[in-house]
C-alpha cells in the first residue's frame, strides 16, 4: 500500500469542523441579544477550557502573527469599503482628538490605577494601560455593523477605532522599550514616531490603492476573479508592508487603500460579486478571531482574579471620563457631540484581539507578562459580552436620529 500524510487531510477536517460550528453558532444566534461575536467568544471558551482535558482535540491559541498578518488585513479592508471618507471628514475633530489625545489620556487615567491596584512600577502599569488604551478595529467594525444607528455616530465609532490603533501601537512599542530594555525617550521623538506612523501611512495607502485600481482596468474579466483576487493581493499588501517593512500603521495604510481604490474604481461595493465575496470574507475572518480570542482566554489561568471587579472598573471609568470629559470640550469649541450618542461612544469602547497580540509580543521573560495577559483577556471578555447587551437595551429604548 502507498504511504501517504494525513497531517493535511486532518488540518482540512479540522478546519471543516471549525466552520461547520462557526457557521452554526452565527445561525441560531440570530434573534439572541447577545451578538453572533460574542457567543463566538463564549463558544471559544468553553473549548478552551475542555482542551486540556481532552488530548484529541487540537491545539488553537491567539499569535501576533495570526492578527497582525492573517484576520486584521482583512476585517480592515472590509471595514472601511463600506466607511465613507466624507462622512469620517464630518468629525475629523473628534477622530483625531480621540485618536491621539484620547489615547495619551486614557494610558494615563488607566495606568496610575492600575499602579496602585496591582501593584506594580508606574512603567508597567502604564505599558499595561497602553496595551488596552485604544478601541479594538476588528471588534467595533464587526460588532456594530448589526446595531441601527445614524450614519454619522457609525462613522465616528469607527473612524475612532482605525485611527486610534496606530497611535496605541506607538505608544505601547514606545513604553515598552523603556520598561524592558530602560531606554530613554523624549517627546520629540515620540511626536516623530506618531507623525511617521500615521502621516507615511495616509499617502502610502492612496498610492497603492490607485495603483490597484488601474491594473484592474487593464485586467479587468467579466468573471470578476481578476477584480476580486487583485482586492484581496491589496489589502494584505498594504497592511504588510507598512507594518513589517516601514514600521508604520497597517490599519490606517490599508483603510486609505480601500478609499483610494473604491473611490478611483467607482464603488465597486455596489457590485454583487464583490460585495458579497468581502462580506463573507469578512465574516469568516471576525468568526474564526473572536472564537480563537475565546479559546485563549479559556487556556490562560487567572492568577489575579482578585482585582477583576476593579480592573473592569477603572477601565470603565477612563472610557466615561474620556468621552463625557471631550464632549464637553467639543462643546466649548461648538463642535459639539449629543449626549445620547456620548452615552453609545462610552459603551462602544471596546477591546479584542489587537490588545492580546500586543501583549503577547512581550517576551516570556517578562515577569509581569503573565499578569497583564490576565487583565487583558478579562477586559476584551468583558466589554465583548457586556457592552453589546447594553447597548443593545439602550438603543431599545432610544432612538436616535
């Protein structure tokens, strides 16, 4: 008998199995108040916490790489076609306060409490706070996609959540080279760094988008598969090159990119084929993330469940002060937010998978890595099950125009 390797054909079983679960948790999750994501997450940790105990069952954990390069390309593309740039433009002040400013406040509101909590030195407790300080990209696009709200207040929750991520990252790589290898950093060079960041990324994402664009023009096919795969060639390619080659935002590089060649190639979105083929992407991707975040947290022990009521708490905290706190300076400046929707940007503080990535770039020598993994999990498990059943009751009861 011919010998063969039946690790491949396990993987696509394994993978079969996956989405036949994944595909079923979504369809009976239909009518729940709680959204498809979050039982997802739930589902992942119930496996998490049986696949110890069940050597069979195959291994799954969160990685840097999983996020960074597979499943946060994707949600982002997918995310900002169906984002209008003008209605972004709309609050460019309250985007690009709450994604510069905002996050430098909410590391701070966040992590001298979190020095006092748990104990720790004021640099690791505010690399903590840095991990956790921005809206989690993947997390509001997916999630909120199933709320009605006003156009506008979607564009703002959104816009806050892909903006705000590369500035997060530069200050977490930033404080982490002074709390694991005591470098010094100034404020210029923190400033350089931001503006490298996000300023490169904008012009880089416009240029390659373009450039996809005209290329379908010369490819374009009548079965779409040259539009589609050329779509997809561009979102992991804006996205990887600018995080792993130039070291600057991959969200906001691949959310330009998206504008850039929706804009040039005339709503492609509208199309059938293409709407539907980044839909399921979309979907497919949001699935497998919120499940494998699931099974992580399952996996991990909890050596500090002592301070999750307070954790939970300060987060809470730091988002309600940052929001009402900007309201009221957006008002003074008469640019002002309504109050209902202030409530909704409060709850819409959501953190997920980019959070546990960048905690888990901490190397394993680290002696608080274990720790801030911990608090983590707990906040992304949190604010992915409980914010959506508030909100979800709130906007039952409001509606907002």
């Amino acid at each position: 008998m011919l010998e063969h390797d039946a690790t491949l054909a396990i993987n696509v079983a394994s993978f079969c199995v996956l989405l036949f679960v994944l595909a079923g948790i979504r369809h009976f999750s239909r009518k729940s108040i709680l959204p498809p994501e979050s039982w997802l997450l739930l589902a992942g940790l119930a496996y998490g916490l049986i696949q110890p105990h069940y050597g069979p069952l195959p291994t799954l954990h969160l990685t840097p790489e999983l996020v960074f390069a597979l499943l946060l390309p994707i949600l982002i593309f997918s995310s900002a076609r169906t984002l209008s740039p003008s209605e972004v433009e709309q609050h460019g002040l309250h985007v690009g306060f709450l994604a510069t400013a905002g996050v430098a406040i909410t590391i701070f509101l966040i992590g001298l409490p979190f020095q006092w909590l748990i104990g720790v030195p004021l640099i690791h407790a505010l690399l903590l706070a840095a991990s956790v300080a921005a809206t989690d990209p993947s997390a509001v696009s997916t999630i909120f996609q199933r709320f009605h709200m006003p156009k506008e207040l979607t564009a703002l929750l959104e816009g806050e959540s892909l903006f705000n991520d590369g500035t997060a990252i530069v200050a977490f790589l930033s404080i982490a080279a002074l709390a694991l290898n005591a470098e010094e950093l100034h404020s210029g060079e923190l400033a350089l760094r931001l503006l490298w960041t996000l300023g490169a990324a904008i012009p880089l994402g416009i240029l390659m988008g373009w450039m996809a664009s005209k290329l379908i023009l010369i490819w374009y096919e009548r079965n779409h598969f040259a539009e589609l795969s050329l779509s997809l060639v561009l979102a992991f390619a804006s996205f990887l090159l600018a995080e792993n080659l130039l070291h600057i935002s991959g969200v906001v590089t691949t959310m330009f990119a998206a504008w850039s060649y929706i804009r040039t190639r005339g709503r492609p979105a509208k199309k059938e084929a293409f709407s539907g083929f980044w839909n399921y992407l979309n979907e497919l991707a949001g699935s497998v993330l919120f499940f494998i975040l699931g099974v992580t947290a399952g996996l991990h022990p909890f050596p500090l469940s002592w301070a999750i009521p307070g954790v939970i708490v300060i987060l809470f905290l730091a988002r309600a002060l940052l929001i009402y706190g900007s309201g009221a300076l957006f008002w003074a400046v008469r640019q002002p937010i309504p109050i209902r929707w202030q409530h909704i940007l409060t709850l819409g503080g959501l953190r997920g998978a980019v959070s546990c990535a960048l905690v888990l770039m901490i190397p394993n020598s680290y002696p608080y890595r274990n720790d801030m993994l911990c608090i983590v999990l707990v906040l992304c498990l949190f604010t992915l099950i409980v914010n959506p059943v508030v909100l979800q009751i709130y906007l039952r009861k409001n509606h907002l125009k």
